[in-house]
C-alpha cells in the first residue's frame, strides 16, 4: 500500500486504508475531504472520498472529524456488502442533514481514473 496510508479496517476480506490524516483543509473551497483505499483481496481497488463544507459550522452543526472518518468506513463497509464497488473507480460522498450521500463527479474530487 501507499506510505501516505495506514490500515484502518478489513471488512469481509476488503482491506481499508485511509490518507493520513484523515480530513484534510482544500485552500480552494470551505471544505474538508478525507480519502480512502478499499482493496480486494486479489489486490483490485476502489477509491472512496468524502467531503464536508466546513460552513456547516456556521450553521450550528457540531461535526467531530472522529466520528465522520468512523461513519465513512460503515459507508465503505455498506457499499461493498451490497456488491457496488467496481475496481479502478471512485466513490464519492458529500455530507449533507447529518448523513453521507453519494454524489457524482463532483467539482471538488479529481479522478483517479
């Protein structure tokens, strides 16, 4: 695996690696995006990324980086217990009304495709 990430979970034979350290501050937009690897076991993977807007704050959500990084592994976990991962593709979420929702090819997400 990449030394920029460490091992975080293994879930029915899937081995979930998250970028260190975890959120990270984007200068270009109000928000924070967090990244992991979920990979195979005959070494295929996928990339899942998820995103809140710092401005939620604004709006008296209280969002602990801890939990969110916990609550995207349940996501990752989910998504491949019900088969929708595809190797070599990215997965992307955003935080919105206290839940993480799927959303495609969005602005703040460059494709590892």
């Amino acid at each position: 695996m990449l030394s920029t990430h460490r091992h975080v979970a293994t879930h029915d034979g899937h081995e979930i690696w998250l970028r260190q350290p975890g959120f990270e501050f984007t200068p270009v937009m109000l928000g924070k995006i967090a990244s992991y690897i979920a990979r195979t076991p005959d070494g295929r993977y996928t990339v899942f990324a998820f995103m809140y807007s710092m401005l939620a704050s604004l709006e008296g959500a209280e969002l602990q980086e801890d939990r969110l990084l916990d609550e995207a592994i349940r996501v990752i976990e989910q998504t491949i217990d019900q088969m929708a991962t595809t190797p070599q593709q990215d997965r992307t979420f955003e935080y919105q009304d206290a839940a993480w929702v799927e959303v495609r090819d969005p602005q703040w997400w460059i494709s590892t495709r």
